[in-house]
C-alpha cells in the first residue's frame, strides 16, 4: 500500500505566492499520479486526516492536495481571485453560504445527498458533515478548587468574583479576523443577551484574541489561559491529552456549528469532487462516522438547549456590511477596554 506523503512547512505554489495566505499544506496517496483532488479546507489537517486515509484506501490510485486556510483567507481564494479548488470545506457557514448563493458552488445530486436530513443540506450545493459545539475548555489543574461553571451566567459570576485569578488568563476569539469566531458570536447574540454581558466581562479581565481552536486549547495546556470560551469541543475532545480538560456544553444552550463541503462552480476534477463528497456523507452520516464526525461529547441529550445553527440565507444577515460594522463596533467598544 502506497504510504502518505505529509509536509508540515507551508508550501506555496508560483500562481499563489503573492496571493491568500496558506497556514499549512499537505499531500496525501498516489503523488504525481495525474488524478489529483484539490481540497481546501478550515479544518487542521490531523483534524481531517481519518477522513482522507479512508478515502485513499478506497481509491488508492488517487492524490490529495491538502491547503488549509483561515475562512476569510479561503474566501479571498475562491471569491475573489478564483482559485480552481474541487472541493472548498468550511466550519464558517456564513462564508459557505454566501459563495453558494452568489453563484461560486455547483449543484451535485446523489443518493448520498438526498439521504440527508434536512438540516445537514442547502440548496443541493452545501452539505454539512458534522455537528461541532462550541464548548468552553478549562484547565482542570489550574481551577485548583474552584467551581467549574455549567453555564454563562455561572461563568459571569465566577469571573467577577475572582478577576485577580482571571486576569489576562481568559481567551476567545479575535471575531475581526476569525470567520468562525463572528458566526459564533453572532449566534451568541441571536440566542440570549447574555453574550454582550459575557465580553464586557471578558474586556474588563483583559480578554486574550486569538485566531483559532487550536490556538487557545494549547494555552490552556501551557497554562497560558485558565479558561477559553466558544472553541470547537470536537477539536479538544479528540486531543490525547484531553485528560487535562474540563469540556464545557453551556447547559442555556450550546451553539452547534455545522461543518459543511461544497463543489466550487469552477473545480477541475468535477468527477472527483463528487466521488469524495459521497464517501464523506456516507461515513459521517452512516453507522462508520469517522472520528472526525463524532465529537465524543454527547449531544443526544442536550438536544432541548442545542441551538444548532441553520444552513440559508438567514446566515446572510451579519455579512451585511452596515450590520457587521456596527456588530464589531460594539464588540470592540466591549472587550477592548484599555
């Protein structure tokens, strides 16, 4: 069996070199076999790994370019300088759905497609292969003797009422630069006031922004952060050292993100692209889901406070340029406060 090909440096190619930034970029199967699957892609690449092994022992035959990008980044590459991609993967659904409605994603139809439910497909052109909760991660060593709060308004009064503990040691998103990060807070604020409670609190202890999940469960491992709030449970959950998290579900209610693929208007192998979509619908949704489809936290029985965000046009509404420019002012005004 052919063995996997993976370059963790960040690799650019002549046409992209001076064009949206790579984070990171991978080859996997068959290298230079001439059938090549082009994927870029939000998702780390040891994060959506599983996935690319059982396609490859499937169709061994075939290569896989692996980019992964930040969603505004793959924004740029598809929207705006129409990059050739076969297939684009993303946790931003706002993103998706507007490449999707303006016309940058093809309709694909299968049985694989139309065996979804109703919620995990738009349009035939967005297909959600996941559901991903944003979680709040704690350092269980760290929170020594201290209550570990349940929901917001527990963690509100936990904060005020320890800030010298807290301070500067509470990470979140920089929603000015994370796709991911608006789409969860603009959900946040759709489901209940307390989210702008939240972020004056976060503001006053000195809140640290980063980009991504990944990012801030490291600082939490390092002991850089004490707490981080609205990262992906699936990325924490599937850590060998998770033992050293506490993964909190929000008992008010828990934001569901749902990961989705679509076929860009202009992808080079379209036979391919369909291929891989109906092998990742088929192990996600049926009984061999891979791990990247289970989070490991459960889900089944939060069902009541799951507030699991809709795939549509409805996703539109704080990509509006007026809205979203008053959305981060307030944000700003909130959680920088020095």
């Amino acid at each position: 069996m052919r063995q996997f090909a993976l370059s963790i440096a960040l690799i650019f190619t002549a046409g992209w070199s001076a064009a949206f930034e790579i984070e990171n970029r991978a080859r996997f199967g068959a290298l230079d076999s001439g059938q090549v699957l082009r994927i870029i892609s939000t998702a780390d690449i040891r994060f959506f790994e599983p996935m690319i092994a059982s396609f490859l022992a499937e169709y061994p035959d075939t290569e896989i370019d692996y980019i992964v990008a930040s969603s505004t980044e793959m924004m740029r590459a598809i929207y705006d300088e129409e990059h050739a991609f076969d297939l684009a993967i993303s946790s931003a659904m706002d993103l998706q759905t507007k490449l999707a409605n303006d016309g940058k994603a093809q309709r694909y139809v299968s049985d694989a497609t139309q065996s979804l439910p109703d919620w995990a497909i738009w349009n035939d052109m967005l297909f959600a292969f996941s559901q991903e909760p944003a979680a709040i991660v704690v350092s269980k060593e760290a929170f020594g003797d201290l209550p570990i709060p349940k929901d917001r308004h527990e963690l509100i009064n936990l904060l005020r009422q320890h800030p010298d503990r807290f301070r500067d040691r509470v990470g979140t998103y920089d929603v000015r630069q994370s796709g991911l990060g608006y789409l969860f807070a603009t959900q946040d604020t759709r489901a209940s006031d307390t989210y702008w409670r939240l972020t004056e609190v976060f503001g006053a202890l000195e809140a640290r922004l980063y980009c991504c999940s990944s990012d801030m469960i490291d600082a939490v491992k390092t002991g850089e952060l004490l707490i981080a709030y609205n990262v992906l449970g699936s990325y924490a959950v599937n850590r060998e050292d998770r033992s050293d998290f506490e993964i909190i579900l929000p008992s008010d209610f828990t934001t569901v993100m749902l990961r989705t693929a679509m076929i860009p208007h202009n992808a080079p192998s379209q036979e391919l692209s369909a291929i891989f979509v109906d092998h990742l619908l088929q192990r996600s949704h049926g009984q061999d889901a891979q791990p990247l489809t289970q989070s490991g936290l459960d889900l089944i029985q939060m069902e009541t406070s799951l507030n699991r965000i809709r795939i549509g046009p409805g996703l539109l509404v704080f990509l509006d340029q007026l809205k979203k420019r008053a959305f981060l002012s307030e944000w700003e005004s909130a959680i920088l406060q020095n």
